[in-house]
C-alpha cells in the first residue's frame, strides 16, 4: 500500500520578502526523507505549508500539495476554492504534525491518556485503555501505563516527544512530519528516538524529518533535500552530500 | 486618536468648571426662586431650571465641587500609597515583598463600596473620608502591578548595567523603572481611583442620608430629585445624568487607550 | 496526585482565612479607635450607658471580639431593629440577596462567555456604554419604564396596571430587572466578555491548539476546558464589585436584602448590624476567591505542583 506526497512548487511570501521559492519534494511510504538546512533556510515554513499552517499573509502564494493514495481518489492542495475542504482532508489522515515545542503542544489540562483516546476515536479507531497502552508501546515506552497518568507538565522532554509521535500514529496518518524532533534532548536519547522514527518508517509510514543536525541523520535516512535561503540546492541519497560543491552543503558538513 | 482627544477634553472640561465654580460666585440658597420652576432651556437658563427654579447649568457646575478635589485626592492616596508599597516589595523581594504584599493586599478582602461605606460610618462620611476609602481601596491593585513591574525590571540588565555605572538606586528606579516601566499603569489606576470616587459620591448623594446634602448640588442628588418630578424639563432631568455618564465614559476611554498604548510599546 | 490536589487546597484556605481573620482584626481596630463612644449615640445617662456596654460585649479584649465576629455571635441590633439578634436580621435579608447575587453571576457568566466567543467584536461602543453605575441604570430604567408607561395610557393604548411605578412591580419582574442592573452596573458582564474574548485569543494561538488544527482535530472543547480556569479567577475578581453593587441596588429597587440592611446600618451608626455586614461582606470574597482556587486546582493540573 504506497502511499506518496508530493510538494510541487511550493512559493512563500512574507508581505514583499520571498522566504520559499520553487520547492519540490516527495515521500513515499516506507521512506524516511530529511529536509535539511541551516536556521532561517525556510525547512520549518516548508513543513508548515504542507498542512495549512503558514501564520502570516500572503503565505502561500504558490504551490500544490498532492497526496497520492492507493485505493482512494488523490487529495490536492493549491491555493483556491477548494484548499479548506482539501486540508481537512489531508490534516491529521494524511500528514500529521509533529511540531518542534512538543511539551507546550500537548493539551495542558488533559493527561496522556485522554489525548491519545482523543486521537485514536477521532481516527474512528478502538479507543480503549489498552489500545492507548499500545499506542505508547509502538514508540519505545517500557512502561505506558504510568506515562498513561501523567500529564503533560511532568513530562521530560523526550518523552513528551514519543508523546506526539504516538499522537500521531494514533491518527493513523501515512505520513509523519517530524519538525525538528531532536532539539534539545541528550545525543543518546536523540539516538534512540531515530531509532524509532527508523522503526515506524520500516512499518510502513512514510516520514519527512526536518532537521539542521546533519550528521544525527545520516544513518537513518534514504534521502536528503537540502534548502538554503528558501531554494533546494540539492538532493538525493546520503552520499550525494560527502563531496557536494555548493558552499550551504559545505557548512552542514562543518566545513567554514 | 480621537478616542482620547474627546476624553482629555471632557475632563479638561470638567476641571475648568471646578474652577469657574470657585470663583463664579453662584449662590445655592439665593438662587431659589420657585417662579421660574420647570423653564425649559432658553437663552437665561440653557438647560432649564429645576423645581425650585434654580438654574440646571450652575447647579451642575458647583457639583463638580463635590468629586474634583477628593477625587483628585483619592487617585493620589492610591498612586502614592500604592507606588510605594509595589516599589518597595518588588525592588526588596524575599520576605518584606511576602509581607508587605500581605499588608497592602488587606484592603482588598472587603468590596470597594463596602469599605468605603465602612470607614464613613466609622469616622464621618465626609469627602475626605470617602476620598480616602476610595484610594485605599486601589492600593492592593496599585501594588501588585507596580510590584510585578518592577521585580521584573529589576533583574534586567540595562538596570543592573546602570548601577554598575555608579547611578544611585533611586535614580534607577525612578528613571529606569517607574517612568518607563510603570508610568502606564499608575495613570490608569489614579483614573481608575478618581472615577470610583465620582461613582460612590454620586451614588451616595443619589441615595441620600450619607452624600452631599441639600441645598448643595451634586450630580447624584441632581439625579434623584429628577427620578419622578415631571414638572421638570426633559433637559433638566437629564442633564446630571448624561454629565456623569460623560464623565465615567471618558475616564473608561481613557484607561483603555492607555492600556493600549502600554501594550504596544514605545 | 490527590494528595498534592489537597494539601494544595489547604495552603490557599490558609492563605485566605488568614487574609479574612487579618481584615477583621482591622475592622474592630478601627471601630475601636473611631473618635467618640458608640453608646453616646443611642444614650448619655451613665447607668443605662454602663448596663449598654455591658450587655453589648464593647470592653471584651480584642481576641475574643475577633473570635465573636468570626463565629457568629453578633449580639442584637442596636438601631435598625432594636433588640432582634443580628444573625437572624442577616440570615433574612440573605434570602432577598442571594437570588439576586447568584443571579447576577449566572447574568455575567453565560451571556458574558458568549458575548466574548464571538470572532468578531462588533460591539464598539460597549466600553462606553458599560460604565453606567448601578443607581443610575435603575433610574434610567425606573425613569423609561415610567415615562414609556405613562405616555402609553396617556395615548390610551393601555389601562392604568397595577404595577404602575417600578417598587410596587411584582417580584418575578422586579428580581429580573434587578438582577439586569446589577450584572450591568457593577461592570462585571463587560469585564466578563472583555476578559474571555482576550483569554480565549491567547488560547487560540497557542501551540497545543494550534497542533490540534495541524492535525485536522476539533479544538472547540479543548478551548472551553482551557478556558474554565481563567473563568474561575475572573469570577473572583470581580464578586467583589458585585456585592457592592448589591448596597445600591437594593436600595434603589426597595429590597430588604443584605446590602440595604448594611446602608440602612451605616445611616444609623447600629454597630452589631455594620460589624457583622462587613464580616460577611470580606467572608463573601473571600470565599468566593477561595472557591475559584479549588475550581482551578481541580481544572489545571500545573497549579498544584506550583510553590
């Protein structure tokens, strides 16, 4: 069952500034693609734009987002009439979200448990404490049940991110698009969150992973697109970055 | 912004009749004069005269004598008491921020109207009295702004940078600190204080036995012998009414436009 | 989790009772030291001003009257109603004041939280309009409803009612206008619709929602949770203002409740019946204050690990 999402084209404005110009990009299910770039290269926007979520005018100004689906009609997004019925279709069952803030994007008055109950029967799937248990299960928790309890202040910052990892595959997404899911966690446990990105990637979903950190993804990842200043300048498996000549790919690899 | 040039004008307006009413020289007992009861407006009384044929116009503008100075009084008490009470606990912290944060906060467990009731039957229901109840009752308000403000400010390092420069700690706290940070929200709670005293001496000579008795004016009172006398003019019986709801309106235009004003920065 | 929840509470009922006891002792302070004696009011001969202050606890040390006017034992009314036992006078007026003030926050609560929902503010003019206190806005509505009245069976539409001017209306009338006024005049409908219009935008762009949008899920409950805590604390802040409103009120409407008892207690310098009122008034808001706390201990679960 493959599943692709393309990005064609994808043009940002921030009233007269440019941000992301002519930005293709594909996944499939099965892939685990990096949008990688320096802060500021425009890979969070990028993210953004494939749900809907660009907070300033005019946005989008151009751009089609298409989700190719095997035994369903294919969703596409494009700047228009149809793009808010599009969306909802595409958000949430198509590409789910993973945002950068994890704590602070999961519901404060509400514990584990309930939001991934909330998840899982908004997916119309079997909402009971087991399933929910489960749910925690996939993305690495030795001990669900506990984490079940909590809520989400007391929640380090690993852990809240397996939180929204299993927030999302509770959706029942094909895609996950992780929004620099590594910032700020220790290089083991970033490791083993790789990991399970890698196993969720071996099950089937397809994964976009936006990153700056170039080196953590490496072993993980099938293929890289690298932005700078809002533009793709390259692209391709691992092995295309080693002796790339353009200055931005220099610098990820830590070259001045 | 026109919101506000309307609101600093009513007052403006409200203060200039404060002093056309000291220096007017307008009789209450002298101007009672019951054959020109119930006149509607003309070109000797403009808004008429009430039952007792007095003029509305002077009648409203020796009112004001009743609410311009104690209220000026009462946004004073609250502005300084308060100020001071917030500078202190925020620039101090630790255990004289608890306590007197605790002290300044005491007022607040009462209603405002209740304890300004409380302290005019306790002493004398006096304007001072009640100007002094009413600023008490803003200084836990004042205090807890001014204290959130400024233990904020202080830990900032422009403040920090000017004391290393030799600047003395009361420099600091006024330049840096209260006019900056805080010269927004004192002006907001003085209008805050004057416009509760405005609403408790008008309710008080409305409701009578307590406020400013006859044969003075005021507002209230004004208002209250207008309630059911219908030989009066509708402009006559009116007037207190739309003066005063002038008069709260632009403070309340007032204290949002500095709210605003705060909130968008310098 | 359930002890942090209470021992949580007990620290805010400590706060507030202690807050409560304070305010009391600086009541019977300043009564205490007010210029003049008390009983010169009622009387000057010295053997039945001797058995007054007796019979009236006025030389009892400072703790015990504290420890009274905290407990109840009010003593009897000097003035307002000579001789009748200042608990029973409160506990009646309280079932005049009770409907209104609970009616008032129903009025603020729910017209209020809608009124702020809405996306857009088109009600401009409402700061201005809502700074009308309560006694003028019961004159104006006396006044209109007079005035409408009057010109309605001058014109001969209708015969004279019964209820012609507002204090002899029949009570189901005069408790909904009354409850209208108060809800008005003491600001608390448009402090409750300002404050819920600007909490529930905060809301709206934080990241938790923000993240539910992403992913195509419904945001409208999760909104309305977030938003009882905020509820909960604008409520305290403004019950207050609410019993304030409540001494004009009652007065305008000629409502033997609390708040005309207090006024009429105050005109007549009846000190049981002043102490006790204002007992009650700071145990009103304070409770009310602590009864918002337990609401949001019991909502927001990052307040009870909080220092």
């Amino acid at each position: 069952m493959t599943h692709r999402l393309t990005l064609h084209n994808l043009h940002i404005q921030a009233g007269t500034r440019t941000l992301v110009q002519g930005v293709d990009l594909t996944v499939a299910s099965g892939e685990l693609v990096a949008l990688i770039g320096a802060s500021g290269a425009g890979k969070s926007l990028t993210g953004r734009a494939l749900v809907g979520m660009v907070p300033f005018e005019p946005g989008v100004v151009d751009g089609t987002v298409t989700w190719t689906r095997p035994d369903a009609p294919d969703i596409t997004v494009s700047p228009g009439p149809h793009r808010t019925r599009a969306l909802a279709q595409l958000r949430g069952k198509g590409v789910a979200w993973i945002p950068q803030d994890a704590r602070a994007a999961l519901v404060p008055v509400d514990t584990v448990h309930r939001q991934v109950r909330a998840a899982l029967r908004h997916a119309g799937r079997p909402h009971t404490p087991a399933h929910c248990a489960a749910e925690l299960s996939a993305v690495g928790f030795a001990d669900p049940t506990t984490v079940l309890r909590q809520y989400p202040h007391t929640l380090s910052g690993g852990m809240a991110r397996r939180v929204q990892v299993a927030l999302a595959l509770a959706l029942g997404a094909a895609f996950l698009m992780a929004d620099e899911p590594t910032t700020g966690l220790d290089r083991p446990v970033q490791a083993r969150l790789l990991q399970t990105l890698a196993a969720i990637r071996d099950r089937g979903t397809g994964i976009l992973l936006i990153t700056h950190d170039l080196h953590l993804v490496r072993r993980h990842t099938d293929r890289l697109i690298v932005l700078d200043q809002g533009k793709v300048v390259a692209s391709g498996p691992p092995s295309v970055l080693d002796h790339h000549p353009h200055p931005a790919v220099a610098r990820l690899r830590g070259e001045p | 912004m026109t919101g506000a040039r309307w609101s600093v004008a009513v007052l403006v307006a409200v203060l200039l009749a404060r002093v056309w009413s000291a220096i007017g020289g307008y009789d209450v007992v002298a101007d009672v004069d019951p054959s020109r009861m119930g006149l509607p407006p003309g070109t000797a009384h403009w808004l008429g005269t009430d039952a007792l044929g007095r003029d509305t116009l002077s009648r409203l503008i020796r009112a004001t004598d009743a609410f311009v100075l104690p209220g000026i009084g009462a946004a004073s008490l609250a502005v300084l008491l308060g100020g001071l009470a917030g500078t202190l606990a925020g620039w101090l912290g630790g255990l004289p921020e608890r306590a007197i944060a605790a002290t300044a906060g005491l007022p607040a467990t009462a209603p405002r109207f209740v304890l300004v009731l409380l302290l005019a039957t306790i002493f004398e229901p006096s304007a001072a009295v009640l100007a002094i109840g009413c600023g008490l009752a803003f200084v836990p308000q004042a205090s807890a702004e001014v204290r959130a403000r400024v233990a904020a400010l202080r830990r900032r390092s422009f403040v920090q940078a000017s004391l290393l420069h030799g600047l003395s700690v009361p420099q600091v706290l006024g330049r840096h600190i209260l006019w900056t940070g805080c010269r927004h929200i004192l002006a907001r709670l003085a209008l805050q204080a004057a416009g509760f005293f405005v609403v408790v001496e008008t309710s008080l000579a409305y409701l009578g036995d307590l406020g400013v008795q006859e044969p003075l004016p005021s507002w209230g009172n004004m208002v209250a012998s207008g309630l059911v006398d219908s030989r009066l003019h509708l402009v006559a019986r009116l007037a207190p009414a739309v003066s005063l709801w002038l008069v709260l309106a632009a403070i309340a235009q007032l204290d949002a436009h500095l709210a605003r004003s705060e909130a968008e920065g310098p | 989790m359930t002890s942090r929840l209470v021992s949580a509470f007990i620290a805010h009922l400590l706060t507030r009772g202690a807050a409560l006891v304070a305010a009391v002792v600086v009541l019977l302070v300043l009564l205490r030291a007010a210029p003049g004696d008390a009983v010169d009011l009622i009387t000057t001969d010295p053997t039945l001003r001797a058995r007054l202050a007796a019979s009236w606890h006025l030389d009892a040390p400072l703790p015990i009257a504290v420890g009274q006017a905290l407990s109840g034992s009010w003593g009897t009314s000097w003035t307002v109603r000579p001789g009748r036992p200042v608990a029973d006078l409160l506990t009646e007026a309280a079932r005049t004041s009770i409907p209104l003030l609970l009616g008032a926050f129903l009025v603020t609560l729910v017209p209020g939280s809608l009124l702020g929902s809405r996306r857009r503010r088109t009600i401009r003019p409402w700061p201005r309009a809502s700074v009308v206190p309560v006694f003028l806005l019961g004159w104006g509505l006396i006044i209109g409803l007079n005035e409408l009245t009057f010109a309605a069976i001058q014109a001969g539409h209708i015969a004279r009612p019964a209820w012609f001017s507002l204090p002899d209306t029949p009570s189901a009338v005069r408790y909904t206008l009354a409850v209208a006024v108060l809800a008005v005049g003491s600001g608390n409908l448009h402090a409750f619709s300002d404050g819920v219009a600007t909490r529930l935008a905060e809301h709206r762009q934080s990241a938790a929602i923000q993240a539910l949008t992403a992913r195509g899920m419904p945001t409208r409950f999760v909104l309305w949770r977030l938003l009882i805590p905020d509820l909960a604390l604008l409520t305290a802040e403004r019950a207050a203002f609410l019993f304030g409103g409540l001494v004009v009120l009652e007065r305008v409407f000629a409502m033997p409740g609390l708040g005309g008892l207090f006024f009429e207690a105050c005109v007549q310098r009846d000190q049981p019946v002043v102490l006790a009122s204002g007992v009650v008034a700071a145990a009103g808001v304070v409770g009310a204050r602590l009864l918002a706390d337990s609401v949001r201990l019991a909502t927001d679960p990052r307040l009870r690990d909080a220092p």
